[in-house]
C-alpha cells in the first residue's frame, strides 16, 4: 500500500481480483500438513452473572438519565434484557472454525463483522478506525477508577481485590454507589462500567477486571470497543474448541442478538438481514486482513479470507498503527457474488472442525443446520440426566435432612426431660436445706 494512503474506499470487482491474486499468491494461513486437533464435541460453560439487580436499577431510572447513557454509550442496556440460550450457544460452538475464525456451516461461512456489531451497539461517540491497543504504561487500577467513581483513593483500595492473575472491583461496592452516588454523569458511568465487566467481558463473575476499566477509561476518548469484544469473543471460542471443556469469556448475548435473527426466516439467512451497509472493512494498510485488538490478547479477522490469530505481543504497535489506513470495499446489489474459484479453493481447504471432503457425505447447509439442532437436543439429554441425578441427590439430602430433624427432636425431649430432672433436684435439695435449719 502506498505511503501517506490514508481510508481508501475500493471498487468490489477490484477487491475481488485482489482477494483471488493474495490466495494464489500466499495460499492459506495454515501450516502445510495441518491436522485438526479439536475434541469432536465441545463442553462449553456459558454462566452468566446474575443481571437482575442491574435490570431493577435501569428500570428505576427517570428518561432523563437512560437519555444521558444512551447518548454517551449506545444502546448498551438492551444486553441487559436478552435471554442467554446456553443449548443453542453450545450448539452454534460444536460450528466454530478456529483455523479461519469463522463458524462453517459445510459451504457456507459466518462470523460476525465490525460493521454488524458496531449497528448492534450503536455507540454514537465512537470513531469506528480509533481501535483499542493497550499502552505499555497505563494508569493503575486505583488511579483510573478514582477519575470514573470520583470516590476518594482510601474508598478505592478498600475495594479493590485480587482474583487470579489480576486486579478487579466487585460489582456490589459499584453497585451502591450507583444507587447513592449524588452525581447523574457518574452514576451512569458506574453502571455502563458495570456492564462492560458483567456482560461485554464477563472474567470474574460478580467483578469487574482491571483491564476492562482501561478500555472503559478510553472510551471517552472516541475508542471503539468493538474490535476488541469481536477479538475476545473469537479467541475463546478457540480456546473453548481446542480445549474440548472451557468457560466462554465473550459476550454471549451480543453473539446471540447477532446469530438468531438468521434462523427466523424459513430460508436460512448468511448475513444480517437488518444490515446492509454501503462499505465493509476488509482490509488495514499492508496487510490482506483486519488485526482485532482485544484487551486480553489479539486476532486476525479477514471477512475475505479468514486468517489465524497473529501474535499479539510482537506486533501490537504495527497492528495499532495499521487502523490509520484502513481499506474498504463498496457493496453491490443483493445477490450472489461467488465465484467458481472460490468454490473451488473452499472445497479444497483444509477446516479445523470438518473432516476431509467427502463428496459422498458433504451436506447441504439445511442437513448442517439440522445437526445443529441434533447437538442441541444431546445437550438437552445430557442437562435432563444432570437434573435428575440432582433431583435424586436432593431428596436423599431431604431424607437425611428430616432425619436429622428427628433426631433433633429426640435430643430435644431428652434435653427437656434432663432440665425437669434437674430442676427436681435442685427444688429437693432446697426443701432438704430449708428442713436442715428448722432442725
């Protein structure tokens, strides 16, 4: 890319003459003789913290201050309001591709893309190529939610815990605040930094992780949070896959209001059908794909030719740098727009969730999309033994339970018994001293 080329906006024939060029050219990001190491099924945790008294706390607010959050954050307190479908999300990541960070449903590929979830969010002060990048010298924890709280630094250290590997606030000492704080600016601040740390990037459950502040600290500054919720939502979910049983640390409620819609039509939709955009990003300066940075690490995202996660450490500041020239491509008409090389190449690619093309066994999307719901009823199987296998612990605890009030019982009448028999005592040897000095 040329020098001083600053946001260039690309005819879509030229950008698809470019794509298939680069592939011929470089090939895939896969290492020659890659074999996919995944468990055939995932076991992913989806818990969730508990929303509700963020949910009473926003209903309780007047317009004039839900007014004063969305205008300053976007449309973040709808996160609040959607139901997390753990049977579906387990089902939508048996479909995770890690090695093009993509879910592939047989010929069909999806993922969420900056403009989707930039529109889901709606954040009006954001600038959409001012990305988040962690500075090599930031201000501490203390310092940053001292300037968010406006508490003063001894309220602040009282607070602050350690959990793991890193430092976090509990939710419930944020959680007064809003309730008590006398300033409306704050109070909102407390509470969308809440959402980021319970919901966005949900770490410690009931806390709010350290690095969560500094990305909220920089959003007045105009960054956009989104590549780094589409970086931390792709990462694990790799994680998830590769270690076969994990905890998913995204944002799931983002993912889903992206994903369901697609299923509500009787003709599975490949794209949002409530956005289509004039341009997509598909490109930053000299590389032929977008570096995602997260505030827990980086990935590559191609909606073009989906790329492997690069390394974060090495090139943060050249990945950081790279959002200053940004590449996009304009969008034609509806319609189909693949060609037969890329069919080509998709059939011959080697995916880390699929096994080896077999002509005979490949599936339609609706066969895929069938399998899905196949995995979700597994799910369902496996949660209803569970349940059982816990229903019979519970009577047996209830059974052990009403014994135990049995017995306690029984001591008790022993007890009472024991006290009359002492109080029987003590009233005859009172009548033996009161015999012993009449005599």
């Amino acid at each position: 890319m040329e020098k001083g080329l600053l946001d260039k906006v690309e005819d879509n024939a030229a950008v698809r003459i470019w794509a298939e060029m680069t592939q011929r050219e470089k090939g895939d990001s896969l290492i020659e003789g890659h074999m996919s190491e995944l468990w055939d099924f995932t076991r992913i945790s989806v818990v969730q913290n508990d929303l509700r008294e963020m949910r009473e706390i926003w209903d309780q607010w007047d317009n004039e201050t839900k007014q004063l959050l969305y205008c300053n954050y976007g449309d973040l307190p709808y996160l609040l309001s959607v139901k997390v479908d753990k049977y579906l999300f387990r089902a939508l990541a048996q479909f995770w591709n890690p090695a093009y960070s993509c879910f592939t449903f047989g010929k069909v590929d999806l993922t969420p893309t900056v403009e989707e979830y930039t529109t889901l969010l709606r954040c009006p002060k954001i600038q959409v190529d001012k990305v988040y990048s962690r500075a090599a010298n930031v201000p501490t924890l203390l310092k940053k939610l001292m300037n968010i709280t406006g508490m003063s630094e001894q309220w602040v250290t009282a607070r602050i815990q350690q959990k793991g590997d890193s430092k976090c606030i509990p939710w419930k000492s944020l959680r007064d605040l809003v309730i008590v704080h006398p300033d409306m600016k704050k109070r909102v601040d407390i509470f969308t930094l809440g959402i980021y740390g319970l919901v966005i990037f949900p770490k410690a459950l009931g806390h709010i992780d350290e690095v969560v502040s500094d990305l909220f600290d920089r959003l007045s500054k105009g960054v956009t949070p989104v590549s780094a919720i589409l970086a931390k939502t792709f990462r694990s979910l790799t994680e998830c896959r590769r270690a076969g049983e994990r905890r998913f640390i995204g944002c799931a409620q983002l993912l889903l209001a992206w994903f369901q819609p697609l299923l509500e039509n009787e003709d599975i939709e490949w794209r949002a059908p409530w956005l289509i955009p004039d341009e997509i990003l598909y490109r930053c300066r000299e590389f032929d794909w977008v570096p995602l940075l997260g505030i827990w690490g980086a990935v590559r995202y191609a909606p073009l030719l989906v790329s492997r996660q690069d390394n974060y450490k090495n090139r943060v500041r050249e990945m950081s740098n790279a959002w200053n020239q940004t590449r996009r491509m304009k969008i034609l008409a509806v319609g189909p727009s693949i060609t037969p090389e890329y069919s080509q190449w998709h059939n011959q690619r080697v995916n880390d969730n699929i096994s080896v093309s077999n002509p005979k066994t490949t599936r339609s999307l609706e066969e895929h999309l069938q399998v899905l719901l196949s995995e979700i009823e597994i799910i369902k199987q496996d949660f209803e033994k569970r349940s059982l296998e816990l229903g019979k612990k519970i009577e047996q605890l209830e059974e052990e339970k009403m014994q135990l009030g049995l017995d306690v019982d029984i001591q008790r009448l022993e007890a009472g018994k024991l006290r009359k028999g002492k109080n029987k005592a003590e009233e005859d040897l009172d009548s033996l001293k009161t015999d012993y000095k009449k005599l």
